[in-house]
C-alpha cells in the first residue's frame, strides 16, 4: 500500500470515528496523533534496516513536535488512530493490529529490563482509554475495551470490558462477568477484600436465586392450568 494511500485512508478513519472531525485538509493539518502515526512509516523503516541512530533521532524529533512517542521498532497497524495524542507512548516491541484507537496518556511499555519481547500485542478495534497503561508481554485479543486510568498486565480476551488497576475484566462477548474472585491467584497484583468479594458473591447467589423462583413460579403457574384443564374434562 502506497503512503498516499495510507494517508487518505487514515483521513476518512478519522472522519468516520470522531465527531469533532471537520474537512480533510483540516484533519492532515491538525491531527498530531496522525503525524505521529505517518512519520514512524520512515522511522521504522531505517530501523529495520539498520539504520538505528538515525531511526531514533528522528523519532525523538517526532515526539517533540507531536507529543507521541513511538519506538521505531514498534509495529502499527492500518488505520491506528490516536486522540488527542499527547503523552501517548508505545515501545519497541509492541505490536498494534488494525482498526485500533489510543487515547491521550496511554501506554504501551513494559514491566522491567526483560529481553527480547517485552510489550504488549493489541489485536484489532481495541480501544485503550484515556490514561490507561498495558504492561508487559501480554496479548489483547480483538475488540477489547480497556476503560481509562486502567492498569493492565495480563492477557485480556477477545471482545470483552477491561477497567480498574489492576486491570480486570467485567464484561465479556456481552454480559457482565463477575469480579475473577474465589481464588487468591487472580490477586497477585493486590490484596484481597474479603468484605467485597463475600458481597459480590452474595449479590451472584441472589441473582440465580430470582431466577430460579421466576422459573419455579412459571412451572407451578403451568401445573395450575394444566389441573383447571383436567377438572374441566372430568367434570363433562
């Protein structure tokens, strides 16, 4: 794909995902997440070519005006939009797949001096939230939502809610998902509360009982028709 290409599709993306978008002059213009974004296409490519120094220079001249560091060793998918863009910052190896938005403040980094591959894979039409951190080799699957100011350090699935530090996820394929509780190993990142989570647990139980009496009360409402029926048939 051509970089005219590429600039015009990230225009018409930028069109179609922010209701503040105005003409396309405008956007090329005004748009630094998408500077940011067109000028890593050169970057990484003398990255990947050796050219390290100079891929690294250019980068940091890149974030001076932009507000956005990307590492030149990042990979970036098509159509990656970043709003607002100031603060964002992705590291070297972070791989971002298709149809992705970064907001501002977010971070793509790592958890420590590990080697080789050390931040975090974002699948496709994820959408990080304004301030949110996702740390370390982790996998975020395809359409995720990781709600602003969350901290995340473990793999996330597919089309689910992630919110909170640590990050944990509350909604998945649609329907709300219990706290990850009952086992102290989803608490590495922090102390349990027992308080909240015999609450929770409370709360999950009362649930499925209300269930359970709606379904008894419609077998018993079923049953009561059913007599009435057979009363009727002795009766004539």
């Amino acid at each position: 794909m051509s970089f005219i290409t590429t600039i015009r599709e990230d225009i018409a993306n930028v069109k179609a995902n922010d209701p503040a978008a105005q003409s396309a002059f405008t956007i090329f213009i005004s748009y630094p997440g998408l500077h940011a974004k067109w000028m890593h296409t050169p970057e990484h490519w003398l990255w990947t070519h050796g050219l390290r120094g100079p891929a690294r220079v250019l980068s940091q001249i890149t974030r001076f005006f932009t507000g956005v560091e990307i590492h030149p060793g990042a990979q970036l998918g098509r159509r990656l939009f970043i709003d607002h863009a100031m603060g964002v910052v992705i590291g070297e190896t972070t791989v971002v797949g298709d149809d992705c938005t970064l907001y501002q403040g977010v971070t793509l980094g790592g958890t420590g001096n590990e080697d080789g591959k050390r931040h975090p894979t974002l699948g496709n039409h994820v959408v990080v939230g304004t301030g949110a951190k996702v740390l370390g080799n982790i996998r975020v699957g395809d359409n995720v939502r990781i709600g602003g100011n969350s901290v995340v350090v473990k793999d996330v699935p597919s089309n689910s809610t992630v919110v909170g530090i640590p990050g944990r996820v509350v909604r998945r394929n649609g329907c709300r998902v219990m706290e990850e509780r009952y086992d102290a190993r989803s608490h590495r990142e922090s102390l349990p509360d027992p308080v909240r989570e015999a609450h929770a647990w409370n709360r999950e139980k009362i649930n499925e009982n209300v269930c359970r009496i709606r379904q008894l009360e419609e077998q018993v409402e079923q049953l009561n028709e059913l007599i009435a029926k057979l009363t009727e048939v002795k009766v004539s």
